[in-house]
C-alpha cells in the first residue's frame, strides 16, 4: 500500500509535535507557548492551503521538501528555546 503526499507530511508533522512536547518538557524544562508548540502545525497548514496552487506550478512540490521544512522549523524551534 502506498502513503498519500499528504500522510507522509501529516505523520511527520506527528512525530515533530510529540518531540517537541517531550524534548522541551523533559530536557530543556521550558514551558513552550502556543505559537512554538504548534509550529510544525502552521508548516502543514502552510502546505494543505498551497498544495493545490503549487502542483500547477511545479515548485517545492515534492513529500520530501515539505517534510524537510517541517523538521528544520521543529529544531530550529528547539534551539531557540535552548539557547533561551
């Protein structure tokens, strides 16, 4: 059976959520607002609302690229919260 672009990205946007939730809870013992929380959730709703309008275009595309752009939006999240 072959995943969908779009369960690909959402499992990967899953997976960076819970890591954000254990990594700054149990090793950085920060609190994370709403926004940070919830950043690799605007990346995904970044994408479901482009999707369409970027597949005419045949620009970043691809499961991969946005899959990329949310984990570096995840680590990025928790290194500012690192060095804070």
């Amino acid at each position: 059976m072959r995943l969908s672009d779009e369960l690909k990205i959402s499992i990967v946007t899953a997976i960076c959520i819970l890591l954000l939730a254990i990594v700054s809870k149990n090793i950085l013992s920060v609190h994370l607002d709403f926004i940070s929380l919830y950043g690799p959730v605007w990346v995904y709703i970044a994408y479901i609302i482009t999707k369409d309008n970027i597949r005419k275009s045949k620009l970043c595309c691809s499961a991969l690229f946005w899959s990329l752009a949310i984990i570096v939006v995840t680590l990025a999240i928790l290194l500012v919260y690192a060095i804070k």
